[in-house]
C-alpha cells in the first residue's frame, strides 16, 4: 500500500493474474472493513484498477470484475497517478504524449510575450514553465521509445527558437550553447545520477533505496570503479528487466567517475557531472 496525501494506492504483484485478484478482493474487503471501522467513505467512482505486464500477458486475461462494497471498480488501461499518465504495458507513451500537449500549450505563452521580455527573461520564463513539465518523472519515462522522446526534445528546441529569435537554418547545437541549455537526454542521464546519489547516501530514505545496493569492490582488480561507491547490479535475462531502474541505476551508476561518487552533497555531484561529461562540448559533437 503507498499513501500520498489523499491517495491510496494497492500493489500485489503474481505471475498469475487470478492471484493477483484474489488478493485484491481481500485486500479490499480489509479496507472496505477499515472505513466502516472509521466511519469513512469510499468515492468508488473515482477509484480505478490496471492490471500490468507485457502485451502477450495482458492477452491472456479475460473479463475481470471487482467490487467494494457490492460496486464495481471500473477496470482502466491508463491512468493518472501522482502526475504521472500510467498504462498497462509501461511504455508510458501515454504520458509522454500528456506532456508534450501540455508543453505545446505553454509555447503558445512563450511566444506571444517573447517580445516584451529580453532574451535573459525569455530564458528564465522557459525553464519556470516549460522545463518542469518535460522534466517530471524523467528517470522513470527515459526507457520510453526514441521517437517518443524525441518529440520532447523537438519542444525544447522550438523554446530556443522563440527565445533566440532564431530562424529555422540556425543550428540547434549553436542555440543550446548560447543559451547554455542541456539537451533532455542528458539531463535525463544526469537526473538517474542524482536518484543514484541520493539512494547510495540515504538521502532521503525512501523505497527506492532498497534496489541500490553497495558492493565491495575487490581491492585485487585495477578497474576504473570507486571502492566502496559501487552498486551490485542484478542479473538479469530479459530486455524488459534491463528497463528498470533496478538495473539501470546501478548500471549507470558504476560507469560514472569516482571524482562524482565521492562528492560531499547532490549539489557538487550535479557541478562534477556537467564538468566531467563536459556537456556543451558533447552538443557541439553530437550534431556533427
């Protein structure tokens, strides 16, 4: 069970899906018991259940029914939860496409009171505004598809456009340099190093840090791996499994340099990332 404010979420997870709705059913027979305990009530008209897994999984289940209090909990394949647009499958392709509706809708504010503010302004206005939007949830939505993502930078790029003044022939590296703006996919890298960061630290102490652990690195082996900052990452078999942050942070994390793993607090850790990956000089190398 996971509580955020006036949300309640209920999570079990089985390779069989009749399972999964076993415990449901019990579960929410306990929490239908629970409000009548309190004397609460539920809004089951606003309460949703999505069952996940891969697409040949999801095939295999029929017409599933659940009630709590002799209603019908309506069945959903996405659904808004804490910001985030989830679906079944977790290709989060719904969420992006929220997203960039949402960041093209603000375009629309950039542009038309662009000529009343300087370019310093423009800027400021773009990363209050916009960034946030594209940037929520990032380590989770980063394993989505290419194009997908691509259409989030394509927004970033019509901002330095507006914000510049820019015609269409200017090259977007030569903007992102003069702005001193990070293309979304690295700051998405940077972001998973920062969740690594905080995780390894304990800072905050939250779920995530249970799929981060450390690992004693023999002192035999002359690799590039700083001793006693490195994660153990899970074996895995699937490419599905590899998209998790179970794997991918620790992954990521072990490839980074020890100057990152050894800095004080998430602030110098931001300032060494950008100086080690030297990230206006890889803009400028990644166009060419």
């Amino acid at each position: 069970m996971s509580l955020d404010a006036d949300d309640t979420a209920l999570y079990c997870n089985s390779e069989s899906y009749l399972d999964i709705i076993l415990t449901l059913r019990i579960e929410l027979e306990t929490v239908h018991q629970w409000l009548l305990l309190n004397k609460l009530t539920l809004n089951v008209k606003k309460t949703k259940f999505m069952i996940y897994g891969s697409r040949q999984k999801l095939r295999q289940v029929n017409e599933l029914l659940l009630h709590i209090n002799g209603e019908e909990i309506e069945r959903v394949p996405v659904f808004k939860y804490l910001g985030m647009m989830l679906d079944s499958e977790l290709n989060f392709e719904a969420h992006i496409s929220y997203i960039y509706r949402k960041a093209c809708g603000k375009l629309t504010l950039l542009r038309k009171t662009r000529v009343c503010m300087n370019k310093q302004i423009a800027c400021q206005l773009y990363k209050s505004l916009i960034l946030p939007q594209l940037e929520y949830g990032d380590v989770v939505y980063m394993t989505a598809s290419k194009t997908s993502l691509n259409d989030l930078q394509k927004v970033q790029n019509i901002c330095c456009r507006i914000i510049l003044l820019a015609n269409r022939r200017t090259h977007i590296a030569d903007m992102h340099k003069q702005l001193q703006l990070i293309p979304l996919s690295d700051r998405r890298e940077l972001h998973l190093s920062q969740t690594c960061f905080k995780a390894i630290h304990n800072v905050p102490v939250n779920s995530l840090n249970k799929y981060f652990i450390n690992v004693e690195v023999d002192q035999r082996r002359t690799t590039r791996r700083c001793n006693k900052m490195n994660m153990k990452v899970p074996a895995v078999k699937s490419v599905k499994a590899r998209l998790g942050i179970s794997f991918r942070g620790p992954h990521h994390w072990n490839n980074l340099s020890n100057e990152l793993k050894i800095q004080e607090n998430i602030v110098a850790s931001e300032l060494c990332y950008t100086r080690t990956l030297n990230c206006y000089g890889i803009i400028i190398q990644r166009s060419h």
